[in-house]
C-alpha cells in the first residue's frame, strides 16, 4: 500500500495553471537551456509562482535525467533532470511531473527550472499585436 497521499486544491491551497503569455528564457553558463511562448504559470497557495515550459521549447541535449525523486499530494511525482556542465549549481535543477494529479493535468509534458540552480528565469512581454 502506497503512504502518498493525492490532495485536491481548494481554497486553504489554491493552484491555477494558465498559459504565459510573455516569452520565457531560462539560462545557465551562457547558454539558453529553453526559450518558449508557450510556458505555463502555476501558482500554488503562497509559493512563488513556478514557469512551466513545454519540452519541444527546452534543449534536452543539455539535461541528463537524475534518480532523486519527490512526492507533491497535490501534483504528483517529480522526476529530476540535472544541466551538463552546470557544475554542482545545475544538479537537480530542473523537475516534470509525468504523470500529474488530475488537478494539474495540464502541466504534462513540461519542464520547470528552480531559479536558484540557474542564471536566469526571463519573461519578456511579448509586443502587442498591430503595435510597432
């Protein structure tokens, strides 16, 4: 019998997932690891909120997938990727949730990077349409 329990948000721990409409850019050592108009918000209860980027948008050539695991009961499983040559900052760096909790469903697919193991994390607004 499994002990992770499985939790829906309500309103003692909200999360919302919406798509970004800014590009997102997320780098280390001088090297763009993903670069997507397509990266999704999720904001979870007090958290700060986490950029969520498809894998066709981050260069996987430049991630090697890590055995270290965690449990979200509102998410899921992570699994954990580290960035080549990102020295001991860029190990762990990045995390997927594969099979997500039906609530975040939407996060499949996605690649998230903690802020702290990378140079950067940018959001660049996007220019209005018909504006020059």
């Amino acid at each position: 019998m499994s002990d992770k329990s499985i939790k829906i948000p309500g309103p003692d721990h909200p999360i919302t997932v919406e798509h970004n409409p800014c590009r997102v850019v997320v780098t280390l050592g001088g090297r763009t690891v993903a670069d997507s108009r397509d990266a999704l918000t999720l904001r979870e209860a007090s958290y700060p909120p986490v950029q969520y980027i498809p894998r066709k948008d981050v260069d996987m050539s430049l991630l090697q997938r890590t055995d270290h695991r965690t449990h979200c009961p509102y998410k899921g499983d992570a699994a954990y990727y580290s960035i080549i040559r990102g020295g001991e900052r860029g190990e762990n760096a990045v995390w997927t949730y594969e099979a997500p909790n039906a609530a975040v469903s939407n996060i499949k697919g996605h690649l998230a990077f903690y802020p702290d193991r990378v140079d950067s994390i940018e959001e660049m607004a996007s220019p209005e349409a018909g504006t020059f």
